[in-house]
C-alpha cells in the first residue's frame, strides 16, 4: 500500500500501533539472525534495486514532478532526485555494508577478576529503531540496509515528497528479506503522509521504539528533540566551517574550498562559512572567492573581504549561524588559528570543520581545540559520510556526546551486554 488517507486520529494511531507491534516481533528472531542470512538479505536487496531501476526512477519521475509544483526548493530537489548513477550507489552501499564485519556478538572487551570470574563486554543489537526523514529516498536504503545489519528492525517515515520514491526502494528491501527467510516487518515503511503519524513515533508507540534518528531540516529535528519520548540520535543543523591558515597551499585550498561548498550544496556537510587568516588574504583570499564565483556559489563577507572582492554581498550577524543548504557562503578574515577557533566555537553546530594549513602546530591545535563532530586537515568537509569513512554508509550524523557521535554507522546501532562466566562463586 503506497499511502493511507486519512484524518489524524484513530485511524492512524491504530496504524503506528500495528506497525510498533509488527517491528517489535520482528525483533527476537533478526537479533539471532546468523551473518549469513543477513548478507543474503542485503546481496539480494542490492541485485534487486539495480534490476528495478526503472520502477524506481519512474516513481522518482512523479516525486520530482511533485515537488517542482509545489515549489520545492533547488536544493531540496536535489536531495530528491534520483539518477541511474545514483541507484547504483545505493546498490553499492548495500553490498558494502554487507562486507562489514558483522558487529553482534562481537567481544568489546574481555577481562578476569580475582576471584575468577571472567567477565566479557559482547555488541547487542539496540532494539527498533525508528528514522523520520525528508527528501532523500536514498535514506530508505542506507537505514534499512544499516539496522538490518546491526539486528534491528526499522521503521522509516520519509517525507510526503519522496514516498513514491521510497515505496520503490522498500519493495527491493523487502524482497531480500523474504529471499533470506527474515521478518518482512523488520524494515517497514509508513504507508501515510499524515504528520500524525510523526507524532505517533514520537510518543514511542507504546513502548515498542528504542530510538529515533532524524534526518532532514532544523524543524523536524528540533520538533524531534523536543517531543520524542525515547533516545534521539540526531544533529540540528550542519554549520561546517573551512579555515584556511596562511601556511596553507593555495592550490589545495581553492580545490578544498570550492568541493566543500559546491560539490552537493544541500548535504549537512557542506561548508557555509569560509574563514581565511588575514596573513594569507593578500595570496589566497581573492583566487579562492574567484573560484567559487566561477562555480556559481554567492558570496556574503565582511566589509575587510569585500573591499577586496566587491563582488561579494554584505553578510548580516545571522549570516554566521545560518545552514543555507544552497550555493552561498559566509566569509570573515580571521588573526589565525586561535581567532578561527573562537569563532566556530561561537557560531557552529558542532558538526564537521575543516582547517587546511602545513603548519603542524596549527593543525595540532585545530584539532585539539575545536569540539565538533568531525574534524579534517586538507581535505573537504564532503567527507563527513558514513561511507566515506568506510562504514559502508550511514543512518545520519550525531552531534550529541551520548553513544554515538559523528557517522552513525552499524557499531553504532548496537549496544552491549555483560556475560560473566564462573565456577560456583558466591558473594560473600
């Protein structure tokens, strides 16, 4: 069933309850899944995606259409867009998560005591784990593929945009399942567009939800963090910042630059504002604007770096804590490294920063000092992603400090148990 109407009240909170239910059956038997039977499931979702990919890309064709009517924005059709190439990412995402070492079961650590008892830390799966998500469909595939792996079944809520989309992917997720004998419940899709069922999730349908991931805009994830009623792994906002030091090569600056905001502009990791030490504006200042005038990307500065470059636009004080998701980038002359850290410290989201320089010191101190999710040294911010990590793919980014943090990937969908093994010891 692509989509449930229906007024916002018995009917749908009778539909999250079942949905709740089902997942949570579906739980005992996927925790004791064998890794065979779980890359079995996940070979054969990736074979499946790419043999309906015209299925998929013609229910893509009626998202799009959609969307465009009713004003959705560039970067937002963007994240919805799929492409051929684009579905056989997924598929490859799918296939790199099942070469992952399977986390459940896994010894963490291991020690004995004294008295003889041997006590052993083991990975567990963490349970049902529900993900609220807009726009992107390729979510329907990294999070189901994702908590399959770890053990746990999914229940996903995409946005009304792409449930067309996600419909498609779902039945290629759901023929692997079922081709490796697991719970066809274990990765379900809400078959509604009414935002009650949000709510539902939120409430943690009677018990039956362990955790929630959100991904999508600052309102749904502020409304998440306010109202979920169960664990939440999830990020605000990605305001990712790039400084550029004056040690570093001009070169390598302009390509890190230009990547980190222009490669995909509405991805949490790309870089919104650009701060550039002003003992290196006189070299590296105007080639770097210049090249990311060139590729389209609006500028908004200080009246120091519009001096320099004119063609720029004045920045406002909400310019620094603003997540454009669009070609747009704030930029500010900085007294070096210390005055870049107080700044992002100030102004970001604790998401991903990047600081390109040669100077050790100052890449020491970067990365010493700033308290963010992910940190890079000459390299784009592009790669704050699960895959890009090697983790085959990811549920989202946490920004928090409890559990997970940075790419959520299948360790960090597990949690752990204690087994302590003895010989007749009692406690005195």
């Amino acid at each position: 069933m692509l989509e449930r109407n229906g007024s916002a009240g018995e009917d749908t909170i009778a539909l999250m309850a079942g949905i709740g239910r089902r997942a949570r059956a579906a739980a005992r038997p996927l925790a004791v899944a064998s890794t065979e039977a779980k890359n079995g499931a996940l070979a054969a979702m990736a074979d499946a995606i790419v043999a309906r990919e015209v299925a998929i890309l013609e229910a893509n064709a009626i998202d799009m259409a959609n969307g465009a009517e009713a004003g959705l924005s560039r970067a937002s059709l963007d994240r919805l867009k799929l492409t051929p190439a684009r579905i056989r990412d997924m598929a490859d995402g799918i296939r790199a998560i099942a070469a992952l070492k399977d986390p459940v079961g896994e010894v963490i650590a291991a020690w004995d005591r004294p008295n003889g008892l041997h006590i052993e830390r083991v990975r567990t799966p963490l349970g049902v784990i529900g993900v609220i998500y807009e726009s992107r469909p390729n979510v329907t595939a990294d999070a189901g593929a994702l908590c399959l792996k770890a053990g746990n079944p999914v229940i996903l809520r995409g946005g009304s945009d792409s449930i067309n989309s996600s419909s498609a992917i779902l039945a290629c997720l759901v023929h692997g399942l079922e081709t490796a004998r697991l719970p066809r419940d274990a990765i379900q899709l809400v078959p509604t567009t009414d935002r009650a069922a949000v709510g539902e999730m939120l409430k943690g349908l009677d018990g039956n939800l362990d955790v929630i991931v959100p991904r999508g805009g600052k309102s749904l994830v502020a409304r998440v963090q306010s109202e979920a009623r169960v664990p939440v792994f999830a990020h605000l906002e990605g305001i990712c910042h790039v400084y550029v030091d004056r040690s570093a090569d001009l070169d390598m600056a302009v390509r890190i630059v230009v990547n980190a905001k222009m490669r995909r502009t509405g991805i949490c990791g790309a870089a919104e504002t650009l701060l550039v030490d002003r003992a290196a504006a006189g070299t590296h200042l105007v080639p770097i604007l210049a090249a990311l005038a060139d590729a389209g990307c609006e500028i908004r500065a200080t009246d120091e770096v519009r001096a320099a470059f004119p063609a720029a636009r004045p920045a406002a004080e909400s310019d620094w804590t603003t997540e454009y998701l669009d070609a747009i980038i704030s930029v500010r002359l900085v007294d070096g490294v210390g005055e870049a850290i107080e700044h992002i410290e100030t102004h970001s989201s604790h998401h991903t920063e990047a600081i390109v320089a040669e100077d050790a010191a100052a890449v020491a101190r970067f990365f010493a000092e700033v308290d963010s999710a992910i940190l890079l040294h000459n390299a784009s911010t592009q790669f704050a992603d699960g895959g890009e990590f090697g983790m085959g793919a990811e549920i989202g980014i946490a920004t928090g400090k409890m559990h997970a943090r940075g790419p959520v990937g299948v360790e960090q969908l597990t949690s752990f148990k204690y087994r302590v093994r003895g010989n007749g010891q009692v406690r005195p």
